[in-house]
C-alpha cells in the first residue's frame, strides 16, 4: 500500500492550524461531546436513514448509546475488525472509512468510505481530531492534548486522561501480563526501569507448550499502554541473579488495594488488583540499572512494548515465536506529563497461543538501530534527510514494517531496492531516489541515486548467465522433483511454482542473453510512508514480501527520514535552554555545549562573541534593542524527546523451503 503525501505537507509546512490566543468557539466538556457534536451530529451522521433509527450496519450514533456502541465492539459488516480499536486508527472500521473519503490516495475502506455520498468528506482537521481521539486511547471523558487547536471549539484544559484497561484473552487462550503503574510528576519527562517477576505456567495448557515444558508458543502480541507513554520495552533478563537480590530494590505494590505496601516479588496474589514491582529508577535504556551483568548487553532481551499507545503484532498463518512461563521483566518506560496533576503510566500485554500445527517458523525483529543518531547534526533553522539500507537473510518474509523517531521527524520513507548514489565522493552511499527536500543537501553531491532491479529468467546463482544445467534445475522444480529453493530465480511470479511460460523464459535467456538490469523506477518502489513521528504507521504486508534472492543488493531495502530542525517553522529549533538533560550520564542528547544561532531578534542569524551576553546582543534587531537571544542548536542523536532517532522496525520470518538456512 502506498501512502499519499497529504500528512506529509500539513505536518511540514505548518498548514495544520495553531492554537487562538482567545477561544471563542462553541464550549465542550470534552473531546469524545466535540465529535459526538459536529462529526456525528453536524455532519449528518445521526440522520434518520443513516446512523440514526435506521441504525445502518446495526451502528447507532446518537448521543446515548454512540460511545458503547463504537469503542472495542466487533464491527458486524467486517469480521475481525473493531468499530474503535483504543489507540489503534488504522485498525478502526470508523477511522478508515472516514478516512478513506478524506484521503482516498491513503487509505481504503473495507466496504465503502463514509459519509455516504452525497454527504462532503470530513475535512483534515475533523479527521485528524477523530485520529488523534483514537491514537490517546478513545477516552469517553477528558480532554485530548491537540483536539482544541483543530476545531472551532473551545475545551477544557487538556489533563492526561486514562485509558480503558485491555481485557485479558479468554481462559485457555492466551495469558495477560501487566506493567506495574508508576506514577508520572506534573510538567515532567523521565525515563525509568523497575523488574517485576511473572509465572503463568498454571495458565498455559499442555498443548501450547514448547518442546522443553518451559516455554509457551504465541501467535499474536497486544499492547495497550497511559497516552503518557514516548515507549514502554519489556525485557526478559537472562542473568543469574535472583528476584530477592537487593540489587533491584525495595518491591512495592503498585496500584490495587495495597498501594505502596512493601511485598514478596514472587507471590502474586499479595497485592491483589495491584502488582508487586521495584522501585523506579532514573535510567536511559536500564544502564547502571540492576546487577552488573544487566548492563553487559547479553542477558537482557526485549520481547514486547511499544512506542504508541497501542500495537498489535499478529503473525501469518505457521509464524510464531516463543517466551518462557516463569521469569523477570526489566521494564524500560519513558514516559511524559505536560497536566497540572500527577499521571499514571501502567500497561497491559496479551499474547494469544499457537497451537502445534500454527508453530512452524520462527519470527524475528528487523535490527535496524546501526545508524540510529545519522542525522547528527541538523544545523539550527535546516533540514536534514539522512538514508540507510537494511539487508534481509536470504528467503525472509518481511510482513510488518516502521520506524521510530522523535519531535523532528517529519517524514519516513522505505523503498524496495538499494538505492545508492552513482559516484562521486558518495559513491556506494544510501540516498533519497525522490531527491531531497527543503534545506537538506543532497547526499550525492548532483550524481545519480539509483538501484538496479533485475528480471527473473532462470538463472540460478545470478552470474548473468542461463546454463544448461539452470535449465535442468527449473525443469526439475516444475515437476515435482525439487523445491524452488533450488532456483528461485525461474519463478517469475513468484507464486513457488514453474510453469511452461517461466520454462520458454528461461530457454529464451540461454539463447539469447540473460536480459539487463534496469534502473527502479523511484515511486513504484515505495514501500512504506509515515509523516507523524507520535502515531508511525505500522504497514502488514500481506502477502509478505519476499527476498529470496542470491545477490545481497537484491534483498536490501533503503529507509530514509526527514528531520526538520526549524527550517519551516523558527519557533520549533531545538533550544538549549528547553532541552532536558539525559537521566543518565554518559548517554547521546540533551542542551548543547554552547548555542549557534539567534532564537530572537535577529531570528536565524549565527551568534557572534565570545560571552554570552554578547552573543545575545549579537542577536538584537538593532544596536541597542536589546531583544536577542542565542539559544538554538544543531539537532542531534540521543535520548530525550528533544533530540532524534533513526530506527528501522519491523518483523521476518525464514520460509520452510526444505533447505533454507535458519537464524
């Protein structure tokens, strides 16, 4: 699925409105009444032949029964889809039908867009206020943090609002795990780790075990976290050292009737609704957390989390993974609080079984962080957009795919192919086919970003060449006699079977030449884009793609990502003063050692003089206006929302091809 750039030039060139200094518009109580009222209600939704007492596809949206009847209920026109998904839009039969009439060269609806014609599309902003209602959580009470700057519309202050607990599986079918809550200072932005310790063995049936008794097998893993959250990581640690080690801490209750009473970490029913967890502690990515061998890298493994308010990872048909039945999370959660009042950040995980029949290879995450902090640095007031490419192990099936960065990031782009500059002092080096945009320099220096694609004829080992014995091979496949690992490059269609057509291209090749490679086409090989760096889509490809080939060049993708550090807007520089220091020492990120350019007065301009008050009055509109400030920096790599990152998500599996190699 390609995505339009609507998202992208809204979110770049500041087309999305801004907040009025005075709000005159019509008063609500709180973001789900202001769509209630001029989405459902303004827009004709509610009509009596539509979502009215006509109740079409059994949805009634009037004002009594609307929220019970959208939020987490089954949709009964599209099997297998929620109405509203808390924290997943694109998961939501409304937002995607909404959407789809919106934005028609981004989304689709699964039956038909909404409103029904002759009804207008919703405009960007009434859409984007449904989003963002579902993104936080689709809380029925409060006020979500953006809603008010996108409607004419006057609203409370916005407050971190809770969300709806997500329901555990049914008994037999799953487990739930849950992040102990911790609780989140007003005006604050920090980044914690606590342990806690699970066992579900009395939860798990025979049959979903693993073949040491220890292990349960999966098919599906759902998040659902506080709108409060940047990420939240769950870790298994692998270490040797015991849960009532001293080294983790003082174990608390967190929540439930208990709150705050000091309790045994194994026994689970102690604190009752609530969970038995360390204390938090201040950390970026657990370092100096724990016991030593924590911090070594080799006995801490993530195996859940997000960077949203919710994710689903469900894997395709025979695709599973497996985790342990007893042991200890290390929790990793970076957490925000913009309110006047203390916020709670807790989480909930399911993981649904796979049964013996479902388990037949192995799921693994793309490691895509090499080049995590490329974009250092962003001159203030310029862009940047920096690429990278990412090589997949011969025959994965890629069928999830994102990204991740901070504030900055305004666009991420994946493309099929690696696109590499043609020459010159770059030559070899990860590039943007599309070009680059605004203020960024081109990485190629003026020569060609190009990839190379080539046409699948039969030739096995990809030497140029179609040899007798390729033939053979590809005869041998089409008749049974051998797996299409032995050739995959005479399966054209790519469907695992050799038919007649494929054979004749394959003999045409040996008489007359393997054709040549042939330069992508740049917008054809578009894979994923993503313009909000707080709601990344999360793109199922279905079917996966596959990368079967021998050559490298030809299983590598090529992401790339936009980082803007106040070229369309001034006022969103990166600022020394109102960037946080790192909760940990000798981590990436925070204010910069001493500021480059002027932040007002003279707004852009490079600081000149040696102390700081003459760097302001470098800045001043005019001598004597004393109205400067030096205070922007150069964007770089780290760990606080006010610096960047460049991370390549996503999850592969190796297809059973008789003689595939294994991870």
């Amino acid at each position: 699925m390609l995505f339009s750039t609507i998202f992208m030039v809204a979110a770049i060139s500041g087309s999305v409105p801004r907040a009025k200094a005075e709000c005159t518009g019509a008063t609500f109580a709180s973001t789900w009444e202001l769509i209630q009222r001029q989405i459902f209600e303004g827009r004709g939704c509610t009509n009596q032949l539509c979502h009215g007492e006509a109740k079409a596809g059994g949805l009634d949206l009037r004002p009594d029964v609307a929220y019970e009847q959208l939020v987490e209920v089954d949709a009964s026109t599209v099997p297998g889809m929620r109405r509203v998904l808390p924290g997943l839009g694109t998961r939501s039969l409304l937002f995607l039908n909404l959407a789809a009439k919106t934005l028609p060269g981004q989304y689709r609806a699964p039956l038909r867009p909404m409103p029904l014609d002759p009804l207008p599309a919703l405009s960007w902003n009434e859409l984007e206020l449904v989003r963002l209602w579902i993104q936080q959580g689709a809380p029925a009470n409060g006020v979500v943090p953006g809603t008010q700057e996108l409607a004419e519309a006057c609203l409370p202050p916005a407050e971190p609002v809770p969300i709806r607990p997500l329901p555990p599986p049914p008994p037999g079918t799953g487990i739930q795990i849950r992040m102990p809550q911790w609780v989140v200072p007003p005006h604050s932005e920090k980044e914690v780790c606590f342990v806690s310790y699970f066992d579900v063995r009395d939860q798990v049936p025979p049959q979903f075990r693993g073949r040491t008794g220890m292990n349960f097998r999966f098919k599906a893993n759902e998040v659902r976290q506080s709108p409060v959250s940047h990420h939240m990581i769950a870790n298994l640690y692998l270490g040797s050292t015991p849960i009532e080690s001293p080294v983790w801490g003082t174990f608390r209750c967190r929540g439930g009737e208990r709150d705050g009473e000091i309790c045994p970490p194994r026994d689970r029913a102690f604190c009752g609704s609530g969970v038995c967890a360390s204390d938090p502690v201040q950390s970026v990515g657990c370092t100096g957390f724990g016991p030593p061998d924590l911090g070594q890298g080799l006995t801490l493994i993530p195996f859940s989390g997000s960077q949203q308010v919710a994710n689903e990872m469900r894997f395709p048909p025979g695709v599973f993974q497996e985790l342990p039945m007893r042991g200890i999370i290390v929790w990793n959660a970076h957490s925000f609080n913009l309110g006047e009042e203390p916020a709670v950040h807790e989480a909930w995980l399911n993981w649904e079984f796979a049964a013996p029949e479902e388990a037949r290879m192995v799921v693994w995450p793309i490691a895509g962080n090499r080049d995590i902090y490329k974009m250092t640095p962003v001159p203030p007031f310029s862009t940047r957009e920096v690429c990278s490419h990412y090589e997949f192990p011969r025959f994965a099936r890629l069928f999830q795919l994102s990204g991740h960065g901070h504030k900055r990031m305004k666009r991420w782009r994946t493309f099929e192919g690696k696109f590499a500059c043609q020459g010159g002092p770059a030559a070899g080096e990860a590039c943007s086919p599309l070009g680059y945009n605004f203020d960024s320099p081109d990485v190629c220096q003026g020569f060609l970003c190009q990839a190379l694609e080539r046409e699948r004829v039969g030739d096995c080992n990809e030497d140029g060449t179609v040899t007798i014995d390729e033939l053979v091979r590809a005869v041998s496949i089409a008749l049974g006699a051998a797996g299409i690992e032995a050739c995959v490059d005479a399966d054209r269609s790519e469907d695992d079977q050799i038919t007649v057509d494929e054979l004749v291209r394959g003999v045409n090749a040996a008489l007359f030449g393997v054709p040549d490679p042939q330069p992508r086409d740049p917008l054809q090989s578009l894979l994923y884009l993503s313009t909000i760096y707080s709601d990344m889509v999360v793109l199922d490809l279905n079917p996966p793609r596959r990368y079967d080939a021998v050559s490298p060049e030809r299983r590598t993708i090529t992401y790339c990502a936009l980082y803007d550090n106040g070229f369309v807007d001034p006022g969103t520089v990166k600022r020394k003063s109102t960037s946080p220091v790192p909760s940990s020492p000798g981590v990436a990120g925070g204010p910069c050692a001493q500021p480059t350019h002027c932040v007002s007065g003279r707004v852009g301009r490079p600081c000149e003089g040696e102390t700081e008050e003459e760097r302001n009055r470098s800045c001043d509109s005019e001598e004597g206006a004393n109205d400067g400030l030096c205070d922007a920096c150069p964007l770089t790599g780290g760990v606080t929302t006010e610096d960047e990152m460049f991370v390549l998500l996503g999850l592969f599996y190796i297809a059973n091809l008789g003689n595939a190699p294994s991870l």
